[in-house]
C-alpha cells in the first residue's frame, strides 16, 4: 500500500503489510552497485560515500585510527545493506526484488 502526502508526490513510498528483515547478498557484498542495479540512487550515493569516508578515515589519519576499526566499521555497515536492502527496494518499488509480478 503506498502513502500519500507532500513527501510522497514525487515517488510514492510502499509500506509492507507484514514487514519482515530478510538478508540480501549482493547489497551485502557490493551495495554500492546492488543499489545502482535496482535504480535506487540515493543509498548507492550513501553507500559510496562510506566506502569514501572510510578510505580517507585509514590514509589520511593512520596514527588516529587503526585498520581493525576501519574493518569493523566497514562490515558493521555492509551488514546494515544487507539486512535492510530488501526493505529498501519494498519501500521503493512496493515489492520483494526478484518478484516482478507482485
């Protein structure tokens, strides 16, 4: 079912009707053209950004920060992709990807 209102003229938003977490692989292993893949252009942008901010963190201040915390951060958030991916695309699209006919 997709909401109405001033926010939603231009792209409505799709709200599940059981809303669920589910996995999604390739938002885990490489968001930032999983999300470009489906036409979601505004996380590939967050998605490309973090992997930015996360190189410029380790080469620019290798003393202030260690690569373990670099690592840790850069899988705490592909794991955030890759949980939310599928309600991503629901609240874009009003279906699960891989179900066109829904």
């Amino acid at each position: 079912m997709a909401q109405t209102g001033p926010l939603n003229s231009l792209c409505p938003v799709h709200v599940p009707s059981d809303p669920k977490i589910s996995w999604t692989w390739g938002a885990f292993i490489i968001p930032e053209f999983w999300f470009v893949w489906h036409e979601i252009w505004g996380v590939s942008l967050i998605a490309v950004g973090m992997d930015w901010a996360l190189f410029k963190l380790l080469t620019t201040w290798p003393g202030a920060i260690t690569p373990g915390i670099t690592a840790a951060l850069f899988v705490a958030f592909r794991l955030v992709t890759g949980l939310s991916a599928q309600g991503i695309f629901h609240a874009r699209y009003g279906r699960s990807p891989g179900n066109p006919g829904q």
